[in-house]
C-alpha cells in the first residue's frame, strides 16, 4: 500500500470516471454527492444562478427563453432551434458581439449583438417592452427575429447572413 492515502470509491467515483472519460468532467460540479451530509448538517454554501429581471436564467438558454415568451405574446413567430442556430453563427453567443469589418462597418453603422443586428434596424424593429440596449440579449433577439418575420416570414427560414 502506498504513503498517499487513496480516495474512497464510491458509486460516485464511478460516474466521475465514467463522464471524465467521456470528456464531460465539467458535468458533475452540478451533480449532488451520494452519502454526503444533508442540507440540514451543515449550512449551506451554495449560490443561486444570475437570473433576469423576469426570472429566466442569464446566459444564452435564459435569453433565448425569454424572447420566445414575449414573441408568443406579440405574435411573432420563431423557435428556439432557429434563434440558437442564428446566434451561434452571428456571434457565437458573445451578447457584446460587434463587426467593424463588413459592408454596414464600412458606411459607420456596425452589426451589434447575439444576431449581429445594425442600428436603424434595431430601432425599426424594436419590440415594445424590451430595452432600448442593443446589446441587451433579450431586446436583440426579438428586434432581429422581428425583422425575420418581417422579410423571411420567421427567423427559422434565416439559413445565412440577413
């Protein structure tokens, strides 16, 4: 037996293995221990999640989430699969996103945001209820699947740069 005292295996062990051999570690920081001390042993340390003002998670999910609840109320049509397939190819989900190299940087008017949408078109399309930040995800999302609606029909039929 070696000087260095060896982790005790448990069922948990196992899965660690198991999702770190199939590269997905990360994972099991969300995953409660099995035979670890209640909640009621010892006092909590756990933080809650950065939510928005309405309650959703703040990150892509949330931002997605919320933009699709408030275009079912405007009758604005578009899926979570369309958006998230429009973000990740305009910014790659980076809300601060902005292009200074196209044709719209080029005349002073730079695509902005998680759809990378400009200025006048931000402004035209804004949804009443959302903030007038171009960058804030929410109002971003639902100004540029606005527009979609508007020119494609929906965001969902917007397979390139628009």
């Amino acid at each position: 037996m070696s000087a260095v005292a060896q982790p005790r295996r448990t069922r948990n062990s196992r899965l660690v293995r198991a999702l770190t051999a199939a590269g997905t570690g990360a994972a099991v920081l969300a995953l409660p221990l099995i035979g670890a001390a209640s909640a009621s042993a010892a006092p909590s340390t756990a933080t809650t999640a950065a939510t928005t003002p309405a309650g959703y998670p703040d990150n892509l999910d949330g931002w997605i989430r919320e933009s699709l609840a408030i275009m079912a109320e405007k009758h604005i049509p578009g899926t979570y699969n369309g958006i998230y397939r429009n973000i990740i190819r305009e910014s790659s989900g980076n809300p601060k996103a902005i292009n200074l190299w196209d044709s719209n940087a080029a005349k002073g008017i730079p695509s902005k945001g998680l759809l990378q949408v400009i200025d006048p078109t931000f402004n035209a399309y804004h949804v009443a209820g959302t903030s007038f930040d171009i960058y804030d995800p929410v109002a971003n999302i639902t100004a540029a699947c606005n527009y979609a609606a508007a020119r494609y029909g929906s965001i969902d039929n917007v397979f390139g740069a628009y």
